[in-house]
C-alpha cells in the first residue's frame, strides 16, 4: 500500500516536469510581452531593455526555465512581474476559495445527482426514468454562464435578493460564507449532477443485470438492501471516476462562474496573468493546478482499492 | 398418496412479453416433487427449465415476463398469489436456488463471510456472533478447509469449484425444504463436478430436504435423480422414473438426447444427432412442437395440440405414437 503509493507519487513527477516545460514555452510563445503592458505603449526601446534586464528576461529561455525551476523546487514559485506581490501565498490564499467551492459544488451534485440516478436506473423505461434522463440531459447541457446569470436576474429582480460581495472566510463567518458561495456552488454542481446521475443510471443498471443481484434476491433479502448493499457498491466505482475527473476540474479553478459573481478563485488569477503576460504567475498558477489534478487522481486510485477488494496495491 | 408433496405445480405458463411478441417460455407445466425427492428437469437450452425454476422462486426476469396462469403450491401455500413480502420469507429460508456461473453469481465486494451469514441475519434475525458461528460451519459442512480463514476472504481468492460451495452454504444455511440447483455443475471441471454432486447428494440427506435439478446433462441425472422430467419447447414430453427413462424412453426426443450420448461399450463413428433446431418461444408449431424433427411424425402430430399419455402409473409421455397399439407391440417385442 505504501509502496504503491510512493511508487504512484514518484511517476507523477516526469508528468510535472512535462507541463512545466510545455507550459514555459507556451508562454513564450503567445505574442506580446510584459515590458509593453508595464510601460505603455510610449516606452522606449532602451527602457524596455532595461527592465528586461532587471526581470532577467533577457536571458536565453533554458536559464530562465531553470532559474524558475530551482526556485520552485524549494517553494518559492518567484514574485508577480506586475504586482511584485509572491505567488505562492497569492494561489494558496485563493485556492482556499476554490477548493471550498469544489467541495461544496460536489455535495450538491452528489446529493441531487445519485439518488436520482439510482432511480432512474431502477425504473428504467419508465415515465420517471425518462422524465430524469431529460432533467439530466438539461444540467450537462445548459452552460454554466446561462444559469449564473439566470439566477442572479432572477432573483434579483424579482425577489430583490442580491449576494454579498464580499468574501469571509468559512471559519469567520461560516453562514455569511455559505451564502455566498451558495449560488456559484449550486451552478457548478448542477452541472456536475447531471453527468453523474447518467453514469450512476447507467451503472447501477449494468450491476443490476448481473449475476450476483439475481443471487441476493434469491436469498430473499428486501429490494432496499439489494440495491444499496449489493448493486450500489459495484457500481461505485465507474462514478467515482467521473466524480474524481470533475473535482479535479473544479479545484484548477472555474474562470466563468468566478468572473460571474467576482469571487476571488484561483481560475480568476491564472486568467488575469494570461492577459497580463505574468508568465510565473501562469506557470506557478498552472503548475500548482496540476499537482492537484494528480492528487485527486491518486486518491480516485486509493478509493478503488476500499471499494473494489479485487484491486490491491500490493 | 403415501408420501407428502414438498412442491406441486399445476398448469404453469410463464409468458414474456416483448412488444406484440409473446414468447411462452413454460407453456402449461405440470409436476410435483416429493418430501426428501431428488427430481431432474432435463432438456436443450430454451426448452423452460430454468425459467420453470425462476417462476417457483418468483425471479422471473422483469419487467417483461410474468406467471399468466396455473398454480405452484409449496408446503401448501399457493406462490403464485401470495405477496411480495411473504414470498420473501420464503425465498432463501424455505426454497433456495444455487446457480450455474458460480463465477459471478457471488458479490465481488463482500466478503464470503457476509454472503453466507445475510439469510441467516436476514430470517432468523440472528446476531451477527451466532451467524459467524453458523457460517463457518456452513463452510466447514461443504467442504471449505480452513473455513475461519476463508470467512474472511473475497470471491476472487477462491476457485470455481470452491465458489460453488459457497453457493451451497448460503443456499442451504435456513435449513431449506426444497432446494433449486440450476445447472450447478455445468460450469466446473469434471473432477470438481463429481465432488459438488456427491456433496448435493450428502447435504440433501444431512438437511433433509428435496432437490429440484435443472439440467441438460444426462451424467447427472443418472448419478442424481429418481425422477426425470424432459422439457421441450415449454412443455413436459415425459415424465418418468430416472430406470425408465434411461432403459425404456418413449418420446422421440428423449430417444434422441440418450442417443446423442457417447457409449464406451459402442463403437460409433458419428454420435446421433437430433437435426434442427428448439423452435423460438413465439411461433410454435401448431401440433407436436417437436414434429418437425420427428422422424416418425405423420399427419396428426401436425394438426393439433398433444396431450400427455400415461404409460404406466409413473410414465407419462406426450406423443401420438404410444396410442397406436401396433407401435406398442413393436417396441415390446425389441
């Protein structure tokens, strides 16, 4: 188990290296360069030079990736070229933000989207079934953009309900907070329930068909403890999947819905650093994004082993 | 009647309903096993016999198929009109199906352990101490060595054979009256097939029940049975003791299964083979419903509907042949 685990953290690291290199020269790339967007247009070529220097800009790109690299490698992730202001604490502090909107997005999705799909499976072809699978169809197909905004005229103009603007942290304020998290986290999760409660329908309805399900009805056990105790179980885990895909998603931050209802999230961040060409804000932003993405994807791998005993990590 | 019925079923048809399609899977059956009786259902695959032994469990796949008439009276109840809750009870507890895959029919999830003790917690309302208790002796009684160890196992650590064991405990851990084995030994090896039919033979005499055999092996029945029913296209075509039909059979068919057994004392090139095909469950043909690949049909097997002959007092048959006192007289004088 633990070697498994050391084993899976130390292949996640050519994957880190592959981003952070294709990441680095992706930013080189795009067009436009920080010197402009800090000096204005009016700036001379000698100034331009100058401040070249001072951010180390002028340097061939294989030093200042690695100069970026070693920094990253002890922590220090470098300093905002716009803001000077270091990035680290910057991401941490916003993906506070973000990662309580995934976990709070992903209760939503999970209490609407499971129980609904375990019915919807249960009466499949039936008139529930169908009226479910519409509804589902629905949260994976309206954009994200479209409900936020929706939402906010809605309850706006006609019940004169405003959100607050500002943002407290869950442990100053836990209600307050909640509040304002509650439409941006109803938004995301409804889009993320509808597509688990179609793989939850459709796998609840693979497990029911096997052989095993047959065995525990003819055991004689109530249909409750056959679906919850024997069906559910198995069909976990092609769910868990799409649950950990989507987390993973979440936590790289939501640009859209952060912009909607200005909420300082980490997909707010990476954006304004795209724009403004603060390349080790992007790269520190992305790279971080990452580490989560692999995280998730590690524990999405332990679950499997906790609910599939056939898999061991041995 | 000297002996008691465990089971009796009466007229059963279990139809499926697939569009304007249906497809009359059990057409009419009618049987009856005796207290402390082991009897075989015997025929080809789409021939009702497994879907006969779903009907008496009230397993029948749905939505689709349902039981359209005929009564199936266990220990004196009626199955076919008593509610979903009572039937319950008595699915697992009273009657108990092992069946065929024992591959998959264990949840991969649960520990064996669980698997054996959930009828016991589920009917009797034991705790779960004396349910272990119960489940490791279970084990121990089919033949699982090292039972405490394999309690705690998943379905994966084990082989086929031992799998099938399992089955056996849970489905014999209430005590049942009748026990529906479903064609338990197909999937195994040879060897391992021998040793679950002689553990069926011991565990029906150690709990005193019946067994109710699903299967298209005649080893089986041979080795198993005292009575013999064979299935085809949903109905009985003969029903008799398991010495007659190996040494006396009268349908066509039935002559045509044991032919299609290889012999060790007959030196034969080709074993005999039935030709055609089951005819599908919704386009009988109107008469015989094995007359098309009958070589002695004539005329009237075509026309109408054949009804079961009795042959002697535990013989019957469904065939014209056996009315014509010519035929009788030839097979005699073989």
């Amino acid at each position: 188990m633990y070697i498994f685990i050391i084993r899976r953290i130390l292949s996640i690291i050519p994957v880190l290296f592959g981003i952070t290199v294709f990441i680095f020269l992706i930013m080189h790339v795009i067009p436009g360069d920080i010197t402009s967007i800090l000096l204005g247009t009016e700036a001379t070529p000698e100034l331009k030079e100058q401040l070249k220097e001072k951010l180390g800009l002028n340097l061939p790109l294989y030093q200042q990736y690695w100069n970026w690299l070693l920094g990253v490698l002890v922590g220090d992730f470098g300093e905002s070229l716009r803001t000077g202001a270091p990035i680290l604490p910057e991401i941490l502090n916003r993906f506070t933000l973000t990662f309580e909107l995934t976990i709070f997005a992903s209760i939503i999705a999970w209490v609407i989207a499971i129980p609904l799909g375990i019915i919807a499976g249960i009466h499949r072809n039936t008139k529930t079934d169908i009226g479910l699978r519409i509804v589902s169809l629905m949260g994976v197909s309206v954009p994200n953009f479209a409900l936020a905004t929706l939402l906010i005229l809605v309850l706006s103009l006609q019940f004169n309900y405003f959100t607050p603007v500002d943002y407290v942290g869950f442990f100053e304020n836990p209600l307050k907070n909640m509040e304002r998290l509650f439409l941006p986290a109803l938004v995301l999760g409804t889009a993320m329930a509808g597509s688990i409660m179609r793989m939850t329908r459709s796998s609840i309805l693979e497990v029911l068909r096997q052989d095993f399900v047959r065995t525990a009805r003819a055991k004689g056990i109530k249909e409750r403890a056959v679906i919850f105790r024997h069906a559910f179980r198995n069909a976990m885990i092609p769910i868990l999947t799409v649950i950990g895909m989507q987390i993973g998603f979440l936590l790289g931050g939501t640009v859209i819905v952060e912009q909607i209802f200005s909420l300082p999230g980490l997909g707010q961040y990476v954006l304004t650093g795209i724009t403004q060409r603060d390349i080790p804000v992007v790269q520190g932003s992305i790279l971080f994004i990452a580490v989560m993405f692999v995280t998730i994807n590690l524990i999405v791998d332990l679950l499997y082993g906790y609910l599939n005993p056939r898999i061991s990590y041995k | 009647m000297k002996t008691e019925n465990i089971l009796e079923v009466t007229d059963l048809k279990t139809y499926f309903f697939r569009g304007k399609k249906i497809f009359k899977a059990v057409d009419g059956v009618s049987f009856h096993i005796e207290k402390g009786e082991t009897l075989c259902i015997v025929g080809e695959s789409g021939s009702g016999k497994s879907i006969t032994s779903l009907s008496i469990m009230g397993l029948i796949p749905e939505p689709g198929g349902r039981i359209e008439s005929g009564s199936i009276t266990f220990d004196g109840k009626d199955l076919t009109s008593i509610t979903k809750k009572e039937m319950m009870s008595i699915r697992g507890n009273d009657v108990s199906m092992i069946f065929q895959e024992p591959m998959t029919s264990l949840n991969p999830v649960l520990t064996i352990g669980f698997q054996v003790m959930e009828p016991l917690i589920e009917h009797r309302k034991w705790k779960k101490k004396n349910a272990k208790e119960k489940a490791i002796e279970l084990l121990n009684m089919v033949g699982i060595a090292r039972a405490d160890e394999i309690f705690h196992s998943y379905p994966h650590q084990l082989s086929g054979g031992m799998r099938q064991r399992v089955m056996i405990a849970i489905a014999i851990s209430c005590d049942p009256k009748l026990l529906i084995a479903d064609e338990p030994t197909t999937a195994l090896d040879v060897t391992i097939q021998a040793q679950i039919l002689d553990l069926l033979r011991t565990i029906k005499d150690d709990i005193d029940s019946s067994i109710l055999l699903i299967t298209h092996d005649l080893g089986v029945v041979a080795e198993m049975a005292s009575r013999v029913i064979v299935m085809y296209g949903g109905q009985i075509v003969e029903e008799a003791t398991v010495e007659e039909i190996f040494d006396f059979p009268k349908h066509p068919y039935t002559k045509g299964l044991l032919g299609s057994v290889p012999k060790l004392e007959e030196e034969r090139d080709r074993l005999i083979q039935i030709k055609g095909i089951v005819p599908s469950a919704d386009k009988y043909p109107k008469g015989c419903r094995f007359a098309p690949r009958c070589k002695f049909a004539r005329s009237e097997c075509f026309d109408n509907e054949i009804m079961l002959r009795k042959v002697n007092s535990k013989h019957f048959v469904r065939c014209v042949l056996y009315d014509d006192p010519l035929v009788k007289i030839k097979e005699e004088k073989k």
